[in-house]
C-alpha cells in the first residue's frame, strides 16, 4: 500500500492499495480513480504517486527475491546434511 495525504486533510495519510488504481489525473490537483468508482483527490502530485507505486511494487519483488534466497539456502543446507549420512549396509 502506498502512503498518501488528501488534499482536504493534508495532516492524515490515507494508505491506499496501489492495484486498485484505474487513472491518475491532474486537473491541476491530483485525482485518483479507482476500480470501483471511487475518486480521491491528494495533494501528491501524479508522478509522485508513480514513484510510490514504483517503490511499493519493487519492495515486494525485492521480499520476494530475498525469501526465495533464504528458501534455498535452507535446501542446500538440507541437500548437504543429507549427502552427509552415511549409506546404510547391505545385508
């Protein structure tokens, strides 16, 4: 979710889910559609609302990415352990 500031309440952030975005329009304030009909007017500026989107989006590739390293890790080390173990004798 991306942090924002409505132009009636610049003191209160209103987070909003950037996937419900539908446009961003400047007409000269900052309006905000949404895919269910609902407008909100910020005082963001519309690039400014893309950089926060940009960086929302790349923060969960950037999760993404670090939890699939950690997943592999932890295989590797399992991958290790188990090559480790000494075969059973055959009877």
């Amino acid at each position: 979710m991306i942090a924002l500031h409505r132009l009636t309440h610049p003191d209160h952030v209103v987070f909003l889910n950037s996937d419900l975005i539908q446009t961003i329009e400047a007409t000269p304030d900052t309006v905000i559609s949404l895919t269910n009909a609902s407008k909100l007017v910020v005082i963001e500026k519309p690039y400014e609302v893309l950089g926060l989107i940009r960086e929302w989006r790349a923060s969960i590739v950037a999760n993404a990415l670090e939890s699939r390293d950690a997943q592999a890790e932890a295989l590797a080390d399992v991958v290790h352990l188990a090559g480790s173990r000494p075969e059973p004798a055959d009877e």
